[in-house]
C-alpha cells in the first residue's frame, strides 16, 4: 500500500499537504501500522497548475522569467514534500527531475544518477 | 515550554489553597506549563520553584532585530521543530545581495529604491525585499556608499565582511540602524564579536562542526555580542539541512546555550534549491544572491506557506474580484474566503475564457461545506455580502452563481436578494466552472 496525501501545489495548500506527511511519518515511528506505508506525491501536475508557474514574463514582469520561474515552482513544491518523508515524487518538466535527482543523491547515494 | 505539567506540579505547594483562582494546584500546574497562568498568582511559590519556571519559560531561541524603522526584521524566538505544535513565530528574512563594484555610485540609489518599493500582493500578505546584503570584496568604499544609501531607505543591511578592520570601516556610520556582520567563514569569532559589542549591532558566528559553532557562540557572548545568529556548517545541502535541524533541536531541548539563536544562510547565484531548504527547515535569515522574480516569487509564496499559522486558515480579504475584465453583463459568482477555495476558483476562472465577478464572502476562513455547515454561508449572509460589495450595482442582470455544494441556500438567497433575483447552483468542482460558464451560463444565464 503506497498513501498519496493528494499534494498541494506551491502556493495552492504546500503547507496541509507538508503538515499532514510529517505527522504521517511520525506516527508511523511511533508505531502506527495504518501509516508505516511509502508516500506519493504527484508534483509535477500540482506545480505546473498554478498560474504562478506559467505566466509569461510579458504580463507579470515583477515575476521574471517564466521558464526558470516553472522549474522553480516544480522545485519549491517538490523539496518541502521531500524533506516532509516522500518516497516516490512524481515531477513534469526534465529540467526539475534532473536537479532534484541531484540533490537527493547526497542525502541518498545509492540514487544519485 | 520545556516544564509538563507534572513537573511543574512538583515544584508548587500543594496546598490546594485555592489563591490562584484554580481548584487545585495541579489544575494551575497544568495552565502553568501551557502558559496560560504566571506563577505569580501562587503567593506561596518558593524561590526554587520560581528559578525554575523562569528558566523554562524564557524562550528557547533568542529574538534578533536587524535594522531599525518601520522595515526592521525581527527573527528567532521559535518555540516548536514542527510548524502543526504550534506555529512558526518569525519568518525568515529574506535579503538581497547589491553588487556594489558593479554599479556606478550613481546607479544604487535608483537600484534600491525599486528594490524598496516592490509590492507583491498574495492572499493577504504583501511580499517585498526585506533588506540587502553588502560583501567587503567590493570595495570598503563602495559599500560604505551603498550602505548609507541603504539605512537611508531604511532598508536593513548586511554586511558579508572580510576583515575587522573592513567591516568597522564601512559600518561605523550606520550602526545606529543595526547593521549585521557576517564574518567569513571560519574566522575568528572575537574579534568580529567584539566589533558587533562596540558598534550595538548583531553579527554571525561560524564554525566547522556544531561543536566548535557552539564554542565560538559562547566566545561571541562572553566577547559581549549580544546578538549572534549561526551560520550553519556543511558543505552540501544535506549537511546543512542536518545541521540547521539539529541547531534547532539543540535550541529546544537547551543541549548548549551556544545554540539558543536563529540561523543566517548565504545562496550564491543560481543555488535556488538552497535557499528553498533553508526557508523549509529552520533559516532566519538569508543573503540571496539572485534578483529576478523566478527566484524570489517561488520563495517568497514558499515562506508564507510555510509560515502561516496552522492554527488558522489563510484568508483572504472579503470584497468583489475581477476575473479578467468583467463588465455589467458578466455572471458574478460567489465563493468563501478560505484562501485555498479562492486560489482554486480564481484559477479556474482566469483560464475560463469569459471574464466574470467573484465575490468573496467573510466566512472566517472556512472552506465552502464547513462554512455552509457552521451557519457562515447561509442565504440571508450571503446576501447581506453581496450588497455590502455593492455587488448588484455591478452588473445589469440579477443572477448570482453559488457554489454547487452550497446549492441548498438557493431558495433563501432569492428570498433574501429580493425580487427578481435568481440563484444558479453551479459546479461542485472548481474544474467544472469553465464549462459550467460555457454551457449553463451562455444558455440559462446570459439572457435572463
């Protein structure tokens, strides 16, 4: 059995979402059976809904490059999910699978690739 | 904080005089240790007991004030390790890195000026640059310029220093605006210390492993630097994240008073992903190297995110939004102002391709069911919100859209709009609202 939190976007619910995995993991350590289970999170779908991550430059240009600022976003909804117990992250754009494939490898070695 | 109840109940009379107002002593040891009671009302209270609970309860992490004025930040003073206990107290500071080498003296002012003046306005919070950060590398002499030029907007400052000597020499005139001083990385604590102790301002202590962090703290106090802030150790991510934890956890459970301070962060150019971990796991403040937006509007949404009271919803402000650019013909919609529903619903309408008014009815931050439940989206209030926002004078039909799950207050809303109003149960879903517009609205709604 895998739990899927059902992610909340950055920005659009990241912190119920943050919450509810840590207390998910803790009770799991302390013996919860019900929720001793990997974590889903779909991220890439989340992130990339947000108007914050598509918006060309053009109609918001306090909000700078709208390709970087994607990948960004992907990665700000992503990292918090990871560092709150996720076991499997499921991301969209290349870009932010390869740097956060990158980072995880110094906390995980055997993923680093 | 850090006393149970029972531990504290050890510590009173146990009398059961009632003096206090409580029944018993255990009942006020129980209000003492979650901090709703002072020990003061216990005329019996021994000195010990008093010692004690004064020691738990001065807060486990220090407050720290960089700047002066109206755009000081204060950071520090966090109480818990996970934000559900309670909240997150002070959110990171978030600095912005001036090249003063690269720009002409002429160009900083104009440069923090619209550094000062962003405004970006998300769910209630207004998100803007919280001050600068200076490096000695660029010249004692630019930076000086820079940094009066920095107090003078008020801006709080940074100074990422090389030297003493340096640092003294750019900072001396600005002091009285709490500069912070960071010194490189693993220098000596002291004679940094004792710069911040004359000059009253905080500054940054480093070192290798946690150990020696702790140690140059305790220097730095005894040196007479009041304020410190710890740089955390670590030479990649995971490192530093494991170390900002274990300073927080050190913090909390009072392991070394070395450790009882916020944190200070430095993300050069390009290292986004730090500065997203620092803002996530326990940062108070950070230097960023990065200026545009697709850096700092991420950020910036992450720290409100991570910051906001889990004790009580984000809300957003009541009133009548444009979707688009609605005139009197477009449908005007109604919805709560718990700030996830009109995220979700506001998406939907932006991209639905016909521009619309959203009114955003007070239900205290309740969501659209729990609202319609606890009697805050009922038909007689949600009337009483329409005309509050003036709402009918906006448009020149008499429909209004509520959300689906809300569809029973339809008749007692008509009742309450008056004559000639009619309600239109819309979608459950936010999703289904373009077509809902599309579809329901172009047919039953547009001509009525």
């Amino acid at each position: 059995v895998i739990i899927d939190p059902l992610t909340g976007g950055l920005g659009y619910g990241l912190e119920y979402t943050y919450s509810v995995m840590e207390r998910i993991r803790l009770a799991a350590l302390a013996g919860e059976s019900m929720l001793a289970c990997p974590v889903l999170c779909l991220v890439g779908e989340e992130a990339w809904k947000a108007k914050e991550a598509k918006t060309p430059r053009a109609r918001e240009p306090t909000w700078g490059d709208e390709s970087a600022r994607g990948i960004n976003w992907e990665i700000a909804t992503a990292l918090p999910m990871v560092l709150a117990g996720a076991d499997i992250v499921v991301l969209r754009h290349p870009e932010s699978l390869a740097r956060l494939k990158k980072l995880l490898g110094g906390w995980f070695p055997e993923a680093r690739g | 904080m850090g006393l149970t109840g029972l531990q504290v109940f050890k510590l009173l009379p146990n009398t059961n005089c009632k003096k206090c107002g409580q029944p018993t002593c255990l009942a006020f040891a129980m209000k003492l240790a979650a901090g709703k009671e002072s020990l003061d009302k216990c005329p019996d209270a021994s000195n010990d007991a008093r010692a004690a609970l004064g020691a738990a309860s001065a807060p486990p992490i220090r407050g720290v004030t960089i700047g002066s004025g109206p755009r000081a930040v204060a950071v520090g003073q966090d109480t818990v390790f996970f934000r559900h206990e309670k909240t997150f107290a002070k959110k990171p500071a978030l600095l912005r890195r001036l090249d003063a080498r690269g720009l002409a003296p002429d160009r900083i002012g104009p440069c923090l000026d619209e550094w000062a003046s962003i405004r970006i306005e998300r769910a209630g919070e207004v998100f803007g640059v919280d001050g600068v950060s200076l490096a000695e590398v660029d010249g004692v002499e630019a930076c000086r310029g820079a940094a009066a030029a920095a107090a003078q907007r008020g801006l709080p400052i940074a100074l990422l220093a090389e030297t003493p000597g340096g640092a003294a020499a750019i900072l001396e005139a600005v002091k009285a605006h709490r500069p912070l001083i960071v010194p490189p990385e693993r220098a000596n604590a002291v004679p940094f210390a004792g710069l911040a102790a004359k000059l009253g301002v905080p500054v940054v202590v480093t070192g290798e492993d946690l150990g020696s962090l702790a140690e140059a703290a305790a220097q730095a106090a005894k040196a007479g630097a009041a304020d410190l802030l710890l740089q955390p150790p670590g030479r990649d991510l995971p490192e530093i994240h494991r170390n900002l934890s274990l300073i927080r956890r050190s913090a909390l459970d009072r392991v070394h008073p070395g450790f009882a301070y916020p944190t200070f962060l430095r993300v050069e150019a390009g290292d986004f992903e730090k500065a997203a971990l620092g803002i996530t796991k326990f940062a108070s403040v950070l230097s960023i190297a990065d200026h545009g937006g697709e850096t700092w509007l991420p950020l910036w949404t992450l720290r409100q995110n991570i910051y906001t009271d889990p004790q009580k919803p984000l809300q957003m402000n009541p009133g009548l939004y444009p979707m688009g650019e609605p005139d009197a013909r477009s449908p005007l919609l109604v919805t709560t102002n718990f700030s996830l529903t009109y995220f979700i619903v506001s998406t939907e309408l932006e991209g639905a391709g016909m521009p619309s008014h959203l009114a955003v009815v007070d239900t205290e931050g309740m969501s659209v069911l729990t609202a319609w439940s606890a009697g805050k989206f009922s038909g007689e209030r949600v009337a009483k919100a329409l005309q509050a926002l003036s709402a009918p004078d906006r448009i020149s039909h008499k429909t209004v859209i509520i959300p689906g799950y809300a569809a029973v207050i339809s008749g007692e809303l008509e009742d309450a709009m008056g004559a000639g109003w009619r309600v239109l149960a819309g979608p459950q879903e936010a999703s289904d609202l373009g077509p809902f517009l599309r579809d329901v609205w172009a047919t039953a709604g547009a001509g009525a």
